[in-house]
C-alpha cells in the first residue's frame, strides 16, 4: 500500500508553480517499479524516470515524505 503524506501532498503544488508537473500515477509507479533504491538514514530513495521519491516502510505501507525531479548527468 501507498500513503502520501500531508507534505507530500502539497509538494504537487509546490512543483506546479514552478512549472514542474507530475501526476500521483507517476510518484507511485516508481515505488511500484523502480530504476534504483537506495537507503539514506531510516528513509529510502527511489528513482525512475526523472522522479526521486523519499518514503519510509511503516506496517507494510509505503509512506512518501517528498518526491522531487532528477535529471540525469553522464
């Protein structure tokens, strides 16, 4: 299972002024299918397709703190 966080909620919008868009269906597809995860303290980090979403695992859930846009470097 999924939860957004209040925070994580509003960071659509926090985005949006920015004019950076992403749907809920795509923050939750790279929980669903990630290019990579990595820890960072008690939290994780998924990436994929220029999305990085921090969650933390609570009773099988998976709760976002905050996602944000990645770009790619070679």
């Amino acid at each position: 299972m999924i939860h957004f966080t209040t925070y994580a909620l509003q960071k659509f919008d926090i985005l949006n002024t920015h004019k950076v868009f992403f749907t809920k269906e795509q923050v939750e597809e790279v929980l669903r299918l990630p290019d990579s995860v990595a820890p960072k303290g008690k939290y994780f980090v998924a990436t994929k397709d220029g999305i990085s979403v921090i969650y933390r695992i609570e009773n099988n859930t998976k709760h976002i703190i905050t996602f944000y846009p990645v770009s790619y470097r070679s």
